[in-house]
C-alpha cells in the first residue's frame, strides 16, 4: 500500500520516546505488563531493557531507531491492519518497521498469545 511522503517523513522524524509512554499505558489499561511490553520490542529490534532506556532517554527519532535495531527475520510474519493499513503492503520500509511494531503492541493489549505475538517459523 503507498503512503504519503508526508505520512512517512512524519513518522521518521517523529521520537520514539514520546510514543513509548503511549504504547505502555495502552498494554497496561489491558491489564499487560511493561516487561511483557519490553519482551515485544527486544523481539522485533534487539534491544533489550538496557539498550531500550538508553535510546528512550536519548529521545532517538523511529528513523535512528530502526536503523540500530535488528530486525528479526520472522517480522515478516506480521499481517493485518493496523491504522487503517495492511502491513505486508506498505511500500516504505521505515513506515512499514514502525507499523510493525504498532500492531504487536496491539495484539499485546488485545489478549493474544505471547507465543502467537512472537511469531516463529
């Protein structure tokens, strides 16, 4: 799916510290944890709890933030819609990394399964 240059610059630029606090309170309300929230992240980038303070406390844009990351290889695996977009179909690879992520925290707050969540081959 293409997305605007706008939309995807808007998400590059935008801090992953700002949206952090978000996705937290939005696992918690549903009665998950932070280190459930944190076993989320380190799965998709490969930073764990120290290295993820580091780069919230350093207010890192998605940008930089994906560039340090490594991507697991089973990220692929992340179908669906999340904001109105089908993720296997976003064009932008940033866009696309960020959504990834988006729907993860999602499925998180909705109850699925951490094994279901961590996909694996």
């Amino acid at each position: 799916m293409k997305t605007s240059d706008t939309h995807d610059q808007r998400i590059a630029t935008m801090s992953f510290a700002t949206v952090y606090p978000l996705y937290l309170t939005k696992v918690e309300k549903k009665g998950r944890t932070k280190e459930e929230l944190h076993q989320v992240i380190e799965w998709l980038t490969g930073f764990d709890n120290k290295k993820l303070q580091e780069l919230i406390k350093e207010k890192v844009t998605f940008e930089t933030f994906f560039q340090r990351a490594s991507l697991n290889p089973n990220a692929l695996l992340i179908t669906g819609v999340i904001c109105g977009y089908r993720v296997e179909e976003i064009e932008n690879p940033l866009t696309q990394q960020v959504r990834y992520l988006d729907k993860l925290v999602d499925e998180l707050a909705k109850g699925r399964k951490m094994e279901k969540i961590l996909r694996s081959l």
